[in-house]
C-alpha cells in the first residue's frame, strides 16, 4: 500500500478552506443557511460518515436509503399539506428538482397529445433553474413582465399566455430575486381549468414559509398542496432544511403523473436500470443528513428557526428603510431581502445598491449582487442587492446594522458604476463571430478580469459593482461567453 501522510494532506485543505467565505456566523447572506444550531451540523456530519460508502443508486440493495426517503418525503407531504396521493422524491438540490418538474410535466404533455415544442410559461423572475431546464430539454420559455417597482406579477397577464402548447406553468413561493410570492391560486386554477400542469417553486420558501407570520399577524396567501391545481412543488432541504449541500424534495401530486419522472431501460446488456432522479451512482451523504435533522428538530424545531428569521428579517428591513439613499423592493414574504437605490431622493444622497454592497464586503460582510434587467416589454428591472436572513443572524443584527449604515455612508451620492468606458474599447466585431476560448480570454484580460486566480484558489475583483455594470450593458450571448470562460479558466489547470 502507498504510504501517504494524512496529516499533510488534511492541513492543505485546512489551508484552502481558511480562504472560503465563511460559511457560519452569518456573514454570508446567501449560499449558505446557518442554523447557527451547533448540534445540528455535528449530527449532520455523523449521518454523512455513517452512510458514505453507500450507493444511492439502489434503494433495494441499501435498503436504508428507501426508507430514508420515504420518512423524509412524508415529513415534507405532510408540512406542505399535501393527501397521500401525492408522492416524491429526494433530488440533489433545487436545480435537480427543477428540471425533473420541467421534464415530467413535458412528458405529461406529450402523453395527452402534446406536438412539436413544448412552452414553459412564468414569471421573469423565475429562478434561473428553469431557464437551464428549458435548455436542457428543449421547452420555449415564455417569461411575464413584473412590475418594475414590486417585482410581482399580474396573474391575468400570466394566465392570458396559457396554451395548448404550454407543458407547465411555473410560480415561485417566493421568488428568489425580489422575495415575490407569486399568486399561486389564481394561477394553479387557471392551470387546472386547462388543463396545464403547475408547478411551485419553494426551493427556498418550502421549509420556512410553513412557519412564516406576517408583522400583522394576517396569514400568507395559500401557496402549498392546499390549492388543488398545484401538480409539483420543490422545497430545498439543503436551504432551510440546514442541510449539508445535495438534498431537495420535489413532490408531485398523482402516482400516474410522478411516474413520467422516472427512467428506466432493459435495452442494455448491463443492469436494469430505473431512476426517479437524473443522477445515477450517487450519495446518500445529504439525504441521511436531511433525514437526521428532520428527526431531530421535527415541525417545532422548524419552527423555532423560522421565529428567529422572521424577527430578524424583519429587523434588516427596518434598518434598510431607515437608510437615507436605499429602499427595500416590493413587499418581501420569507428570509429574503432586495435593495435597491431610493429614487425619491435628490441624486446626492440616494445610495447604489452595488456599490453599497461593495463596501460591506470590505466590512466582512457579503451581499449578493443581482444585475438589473430589461424585460420583454422594454421595462427595466432596478439593479439590486439580496440578502439571505438566517436563524444565525438574529444575535448579530447590531453589527449587521453597523455595518450597513457605515456602508451606505461611504458611497452615498456616488453614481453608478458605469461601463461604457470598457464598452468603447471593445472591438465590434466581438458581437457577430462565435469566440474561440483564447479571443474570449483575451477580452477577460482587457476588461481587467484575466489571470484572476492565486495560491489559495479563485479570485474576483474586490470591486463587483463595476463587473456587474459590464454584465448589464454587453450583449447577453457576450456576457455568458464570457462568463463562461471566466469560470472555466478559474478551475483548469494552466496552460504552461
Ligand atoms: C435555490 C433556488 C433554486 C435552485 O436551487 P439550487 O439548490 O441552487 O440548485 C431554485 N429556485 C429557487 C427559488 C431557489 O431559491
């Protein structure tokens, strides 16, 4: 056997991980969702070890997994209200979930007579997942304007794209740029009168909107399995499950319909093959973290960690209205906030969200910075920055509003970050001709985001706002060309 020293190899990752975000303490308001529940991660850790060797791939051979998935999906049935008629399954995360409700409500559609290419109707503030599933599975997607000023949308403009064509409509609880609950029933009722399947979206609602109270004490619009046209609904245990990362419900209401979400062949000579989700071999490592923590804090412990989320959240929004410059997007439902720039106020003292979130990130605290976006019909969604509230940063709210009010104080008055500085000395040409790896790692290079790694790992400009001006003002095909190679350079191995 080689010889290898452990030790060594443990103090190098050590080494790596010391240059990550924090991933506990609430420093990070998105990514990551501390329970701040110590206890809660150490018995995470020990279910992970104890079913590492594991296969998920076979229920029937590692029994444990089937009757950890099915305890799980129950737990989650029975918090979302739904009959036993509905069933589901444990997928890797969100996305996964996502995609597997795209594609089965696409079969669907095409087992009841569907033809030709398939359309998927929501709002354009719906994750981007389903942009990715749209692609992956070659679905039109058909976004709705929301209104500029609250990010939600009008139901009627949703319902009035409903089609033969349409395989699945898709509303968030919430949404996770602007914290919109969609109007679930209107639409699911619409959807149900023709026919279309719906889908609901509570990757990051699904495990706290159940305990989730108003200031006025009125209740949420229903949004869950109680609205009968509700055919999917996807609920990330890896978000406010506090699970370790690759663990999401996606449950779905009719046996005969869930079964469109399976793959199975015997056109191979190898094993039979049947999958409810898209992976094959995979871990059990999250699952058995997502169970053991269902167990441990069951619908009170839930519950609890909710309490804390919503006084905090609460808290942060009455801090962000109370700095001169900023203001708060809509009307948020659950853990999620969106800045963006106060425009009733005279120029020299309205406070860019971008920058703002600049300036907290060199304070130790990161926000999320969310583009701004033109929508079909020509209005332009603000820029924005997202914060994700946790049951961890309710004991740290003072140094958070420290921190936000010393922030907005150093660019207050400042103007936008602004990119046609960049944009002018960009050849022309770059927006016709497909761009090879090397032209497009150029361009990085010009625009001051090439070599952008170190000896502990990936590097991004301390400054985002102006990076997230470039995004807004190149072309889109551009931009995500060029994205892409930003990321693919980080990971490989250089050239020599
Ligand atoms: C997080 C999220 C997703 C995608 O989830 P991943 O777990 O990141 O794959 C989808 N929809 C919403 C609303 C989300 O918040």
């Amino acid at each position: 056997m080689v010889a290898f020293d452990s030790a060594a190899i443990l103090a190098r990752l050590a080494a790596l991980r010391a240059g990550d975000a924090p991933t506990h303490g609430g420093h990070v308001l998105s990514y990551v969702y501390d329970s701040g529940v110590a206890d809660v991660d150490e018995l995470a850790a020990q279910a992970v070890r104890l079913v590492q060797p594991v296969n998920g791939l076979d229920p029937t051979t590692f029994t444990s997994v089937a009757v950890m998935e099915r305890e799980v999906i129950g737990f989650a049935r029975e918090l979302l209200h739904g009959g036993d008629d509905v069933v589901g399954s444990v997928t890797t995360g969100g996305t996964e979930s996502c995609l597997l409700a795209v594609k089965t409500a696409r079969d669907v559609w095409r087992a009841s007579g569907g033809v030709g290419r398939a359309r998927l109707v929501a709002p354009v503030t719906v994750h981007a997942a389903f942009h990715k599933a749209a692609h992956y599975f070659d679905l039109e997607l058909d976004l709705v304007p929301v209104d500029a000023a609250t990010g939600a949308v009008d139901p009627v403009a949703l319902i009035a794209r409903l089609g033969l064509d349409v395989a699945l409509a898709v509303v968030s609880a919430p949404s996770y740029p602007f914290a919109v609950l969609d109007p679930v029933e209107a639409v699911a009722e619409a959807c149900e009168a023709a026919g279309i399947a719906c889908h609901v979206d509570a990757c990051i609602g699904g495990w706290i909107l159940p305990f989730w109270r108003r200031a006025d004490g009125a209740p949420l619009p229903l949004w869950d399995l109680r609205v009968p046209g509700v055919t999917s609904i996807s609920a990330d245990l890896h978000k406010f499950g506090y699970a370790p990362k690759g663990a999401s419900v996606l449950l779905q209401r009719g046996r005969d319909r869930q079964r469109a979400q399976y793959f199975a062949t015997t056109g191979w000579p190898g094993y039979p093959v049947v999958n409810a989700t898209m992976l094959g071999s995979k871990s059990a490592g999250a699952l058995a973290a997502s169970w053991a923590i269902v167990q441990a804090l069951g619908a009170r412990g839930f519950a609890e960690l909710a309490g804390s989320c919503v006084r905090a959240t609460s808290a942060i929004a009455d801090i962000i209205a109370d700095i001169d410059g900023l203001r708060l997007v809509g009307d948020p439902v659950g853990p999620l906030l969106a800045v963006t720039t106060d425009d009733d106020v005279p120029a020299d003292r309205q406070v860019d969200p971008h920058h703002w979130a600049d300036q907290a990130r060199k304070r130790g605290w990161l926000l999320q910075l969310q583009p701004g976006l033109v929508q079909s019909d020509g209005t332009r969604l603000p820029h924005t920055t997202h914060l994700t509230i946790t049951p961890v940063t309710e004991e740290r709210i003072d140094e958070l509003e420290t921190a936000l009010r010393a922030s907005a104080d150093a660019v207050r008055g400042r103007p936008r970050a602004d990119a046609t500085a960049v944009l002018v000395g960009l050849p022309p040409e770059l927006a016709q001709a497909p761009l090879t790896s090397d032209t497009a790692a150029a361009v990085l290079q010009s625009i001051g985001l090439g070599g952008s790694t170190d000896s502990t790992g990936a590097r991004l400009p301390d400054e985002m706002a102006p990076f997230l001006a470039l995004i807004e003002a190149l072309p889109r095909p551009l931009t995500e060309r060029l994205l892409t190679e930003l990321l693919a350079r980080i990971v490989e191995p250089p050239a020599d």
